[in-house]
C-alpha cells in the first residue's frame, strides 16, 4: 500500500513534490478578519453603560427599589462584559498574523462571548438573590422617582442595541476573502449550497453577546417600570422583587443558550455539521468511486472562522489515479473550506 500526503496549500517541510512545484499555492492563516465596526460600537455601549449605571444604583438606593438597584448593579457587569467584548476584537485584530495561532485568532472572539455568558450566569444569580432578601425584608419604594430613571435607562438601552445592531450591519455573510483556483469540473450534479442553516452560523457571537446584555438590560428596565408602577397605582410593592426574579429567569436563558453555542464552537464540536456529509459525499459516491472502493477513513473537520472550516482527511482507494489533488478539486466546490490537508492510500486489487 501507498500513501501520498499533501495540503491543499503548501506551508510546511512536508508537503507533497507536486505542491512545492506550486509556491503560489502558500498561504497565510488568517482566516477571519475582526470587524471595526463592532469594535467600536462595543467601546461606545460600553462608556454608555457605565455612565447609566451609576445614575441607576444612585437612584435605587436613595429610593428603596429593588427593581431599580438591580438593573443597575447588573447594568454593572454588562459593563464589564460588554468591555470583554471590546477587548475580544482588539486581541483578535493584533494577534491576527501572529504565526503562534495555528490557525488564527477568531476563537478569541467567541472566548469573550463565552466569557460575558458566564457573567451572565452571574448577574441573574445576583439578581435572584437581591429579589429574595427584598422580599423577606421590604422596604418602602420612592415610586415616581424610581420609574423616572428606569424609563431614561430603557431609553439608553435602546440606543445602545441600536449602536450593536447598526455595528453588526457591516458582517460579511457570505464570503470568506479566500481564493479557490481549482475548477469545479468532477461531475457533481446537484447544487452544494453554503448557507446550511445552522443556528448562529452567520453571527458574530461575540457582538451577539454583548447585544444580549443591552437586551437583558431593556428587559429587567421594562420590567422594573411595570412593577414601579403598580406599586404606586396600586401598593403591590411586592411585584418590585418578583419582575426581579422573573428577569433573572430571563437573564439566565439567554446565558444558557449563548454558553451553548460558544462553548460547542470552543470544544471543536463540528461533525454533525452538514458539511461533513457534504465532504463523505462528494470523495465516497458517484459510480467511479464505488468502483474503487473509496472511501474516507478518517475525517476531521473544525471551524476556523466565521463561516471558515479547516479539514483533515486520508482516503482509501483502489484507483490509481486518484491523487490529493484530484480531492482537492472536487471539494473546491465548498469555498467554506479554507484549510485543507488530504492523504491517500491506494490499496492493489489482488
């Protein structure tokens, strides 16, 4: 049996004779580039944030309310999250041609989104605990003067989710700034579309988490005005801490599904994405390859960006002909696979 070994770009000592025939073939390993704009539009929410956040636990203290307080004090972590964020994106852009990322620094992103889902965690804890105390021990709420602030912070944060959501309009959705010169010619009949609608495959998560922290701020404002203002119309003082609780609830069911997404990313959990059956079909089916007997043997498939995957294959066969280059060109139809490594091994009909 034999095996020839090869990259679809040349970039180590290792590479097959017929790749480091091709020099234009090497590449850099950057495969996603940060974005300016959310960069930015996070350090505006950020100084926003900070700024509300003080008049809000100001307010609340000198006014008794629950709600009020704890819309600020975790107005306080959305702070600090949403500079997590910040921070995620300038990592991200100067480390991006630092040879040391093997495979460029976009994870960087989703760790700062899986990080601020973390505070989340830890914001809605606070808040539960903060709802429980008020209500074991209540204290007389200053009603109109509370509402006033919680309405100016409601306006804050829709002006901060519009900065995010204006921020996010600048995303490329569907390119990967990554030239292909293989031809598409192998025969594939049906169309191989790239948006395979995954959830969050499009987002940028790390501007998605911070976007969710203006959001659970919008949220537990709204609620604090509605128990604000039944406890002055009506005395339910007791609603104030229960919209508390309620919007931790809240707050922690957008944490959960943002630590679900980020963290799968993180843990390289890829193979149940559509493109890997997509790769077995395209290498295994067809007449020519069942007549050969091919077939992948081992498949490795993990995202490098956005929507950029990297993949590592060896492939049995029988036939002669089939080289790693010929797998690339069949695969180039998959412009999400930006970084590939093939291996054959041709087995002798006996």
């Amino acid at each position: 049996m034999s095996s020839d070994h090869a990259h679809p770009h040349a970039h180590g000592a290792h590479a097959c004779q017929a790749d480091h025939a091709h020099p234009e073939l090497s590449h850099h390993h950057v495969f996603h580039q940060p974005s300016e704009a959310a960069e930015q539009g996070t350090r505006l929410v950020v100084w926003i944030t900070l700024a509300m956040m003080v008049i809000e636990i100001t307010a609340g203290w000198l006014s008794h309310s629950m709600a009020l307080l704890a819309d600020g004090w975790h107005m306080s972590s959305h702070a600090v999250a949403i500079g997590l964020s910040a921070l995620a994106y300038a990592a991200s852009r100067r480390y991006a041609h630092d040879a040391r990322f093997t495979f460029g620094t976009w994870k960087v992103e989703i760790l700062g989104g899986f990080a601020s889902a973390l505070m989340l965690m830890g914001v809605a804890a606070t808040m539960v605990w903060g709802s429980v105390d008020r209500l074991l021990h209540p204290e007389a709420i200053a009603h109109q003067e509370a509402v006033v602030v919680a309405v100016i912070g409601l306006v804050v944060n829709a002006v901060c989710a519009l900065i995010l959501m204006r921020a996010g309009g600048g995303h490329d959705h569907h390119g990967h700034g990554h030239s292909h010169g293989h031809g598409h010619e192998h025969g594939h009949a049906h169309d191989h579309g790239h948006h395979h609608g995954q959830e969050g495959e499009h987002r940028d998560l790390n501007l998605h988490s911070a976007y969710i922290h203006v959001l659970a701020d919008a949220a537990t404002s709204v609620l604090a005005i509605v128990a604000l203002v039944a406890g002055w119309v009506w005395g339910w003082d007791w609603l104030d801490p229960v919209t508390g609780l309620v919007g931790a609830a809240l707050v922690a069911s957008w944490a959960v599904g943002l630590l679900k997404e980020t963290g799968l990313i993180l843990l390289d959990r890829e193979m149940d994405h559509p493109v890997v059956d997509e790769i077995r079909e395209v290498i295994e089916q067809g007449a020519e390859a069942e007549a050969h007997g091919t077939r992948i043997t081992d498949l490795h498939v993990w995202r490098v960006g956005k929507l950029a995957y990297s993949c590592a294959m060896t492939v049995v066969t029988r036939d002669e002909a089939l080289s790693p280059a010929l797998v690339r060109q069949r695969l180039a139809i998959h412009e999400e696979i930006v970084h590939l490594t093939v291996e054959v091994h041709h087995r002798h009909a006996h």
